[in-house]
C-alpha cells in the first residue's frame, strides 16, 4: 500500500523578527511532537501504529492550541503583513477537515456493511443471502475508495504548494509545518482505510486460508502487518468465488476484526477532528479581533 511519508519538511525560511522564538518550550514541544510523527511512518503501516499516530497528532495539537494562546503569537498572527499567509492557513484547515470527513465517512460506511454482515452469519441465512450483501459490502467499498482517491488528489495538491511556499515568518512557518505533517498522516490514514485497490496476485485459496486460519498476533512483529479492514474484504472476495459457508466462523472473526479496528480509528479520529476545529476557531478570532 503506497503512503505518504511524513517525513516531509518544507523550507520555510522564517524571518528572525517574527515571534515567539523557537526557543519557546512551546514550539519546542510542537517539534518534538512532529518528529514523533516523522519518525512512526519507518515502520510499516498497520493499524497499531495508525492508532499511535492519532494519538501524536492529538499531542501535537493540543500543543498548538496552547501556541495559540499565547499573547505574542497572537500578535504574530494579527500583523497585516502576515494576514495574507494565515488566511491561506485556514483555507488548508478547510481541506483538512475535508479529508478527515473523509475518512469518517468511509469507516463509517464499512462500519454499517461489517455489521450487516454478522447479522447475516449470526442468523446463518445461507451462502446466498450472505453472497448477495457481500456484493453489496464490496459495492460500498468502491464507492468508499472512489472518495478516499478524490480526498488524496486534494492533500496532494496541497502538498505540492506548500513545498513552493516562500519566505514567512517563524509562527507562520510553525503552523505551516504542522499543517504539512498533518496532511501526510491523512494521506497515509485514508490509504490505509482504502485498502488495496485490486485483489492480490498471489494464489487466492493460499491467501485466504492464511487469512481464515490466522491465529492472533503473539508479538509485536505481527501486530504491525496488520490491516483489519483490508483482511475482511479480502476474505470476503474469496468468499463470493467460493460461495461456501465451511469458513463462516472465521468469516465471521475476520469481521469483528475489522469492526473493532474501525471504532478504534474512529473515535482517534473524532477527537482529532474536534482539536481541528478549535484550532481553526483559535485563528479565525485572532484574525477577525
């Protein structure tokens, strides 16, 4: 699965007379809290480490927030000269919470089609009945698909312009910075939740008998290969060539599975949302004061 690093550090050229120094224990906490995220993205994408991720962002920005509260930054942030520069900021903020809607939506909608699913195996309604709404599931899955690559072109071209952005100054380059590394963990997180975009060239029955018979992670190794999402719609494509209920009750783990990891990313999600937003907010009142 292609993803984008998040080791993406524009080159911000800050003029020296722009505060609050970087020296901030602030902005010091603000970095450090970036280059957790930049250092995550060397392992392996799975949905541990996308958990973990959410969590660094959460951190990075309540430590924005907390940048934002700040008199001088304020009156960083209040300079005619920088109005301009924050304006474009909050027009990215606008696209990022474009894309975490996003990606709250397509967990969303693989939430309702994975809880379909179970309903239909608890109630054991045959192959057929199973069949039909797991055409249905894969239907929603490439409609979800469809939003996520609109979603990334949109993050793509943001990223693209801020690595042409020219001189600013040090509070703008901050925010600037955490607007970068915000927009490679979406990128990375709606890969993740898209999933591979066409079935694997490997031997279908060798793959889905690893994925049916595949035991839990007994170390940390295998817990970071995991895709939960993308296990259950492999599977479920198997499924529909097969058409035999004989693995029904792993069927039915690999959704739970997937379930779980779903409302784990959701709720991460939400509440990075909500820290968005009152950022946004932060800046809207410092701009309009």
């Amino acid at each position: 699965m292609a993803t984008s690093p998040l080791n993406v550090q524009p080159s911000f050229h800050a003029r020296s007379n722009s505060l609050p120094s970087r020296q901030h224990p602030i902005t010091s906490q603000i970095d450090e809290n970036m280059n957790r995220l930049r250092a995550s993205q060397s392992a392996s994408t799975s949905s541990s480490l996308v958990r973990h991720q959410l969590n660094y962002l959460q951190d990075l920005y309540d430590s924005v927030d907390m940048l934002l509260q700040l008199p001088l930054a304020q009156q960083s942030l209040a300079q005619e000269q920088q109005r301009k520069l924050v304006e474009q900021l909050l027009d990215g903020s606008l696209m990022l919470l474009d894309a975490c809607g996003t990606a709250k939506d397509a967990l969303s909608q693989t939430k309702e089609c994975t809880q379909e699913l179970q309903s239909i195996l608890r109630r054991r309604r045959g192959a057929v009945g199973l069949a039909n709404e797991v055409r249905k599931y894969l239907t929603s899955r490439k409609a979800v698909r469809k939003a996520i690559c609109k979603a990334l072109k949109n993050l793509k071209h943001m990223e693209n312009k801020i690595s042409k952005d020219g001189e600013t100054g040090a509070m703008t380059s901050t925010l600037k910075q955490v607007e970068a590394v915000t927009i490679s963990f979406l990128e990375s997180l709606l890969s993740f939740i898209s999933g591979p975009e066409a079935e694997s060239k490997s031997s279908p029955w060798s793959l889905v008998s690893k994925l049916m018979h595949q035991k839990k992670a007994t170390c940390e190794e295998e817990e970071h290969k995991t895709n939960e999402i993308a296990n259950a719609e492999t599977t479920l494509r198997y499924f529909v060539k097969s058409g035999s209920m004989k693995h029904a009750e792993n069927m039915q783990n690999v959704l739970e599975n997937s379930e779980m990891c779903i409302q784990d990313l959701d709720e991460g999600l939400e509440s990075f949302f909500r820290k968005l937003i009152k950022a946004r907010v932060t800046v809207l009142n410092i701009l309009n004061c």
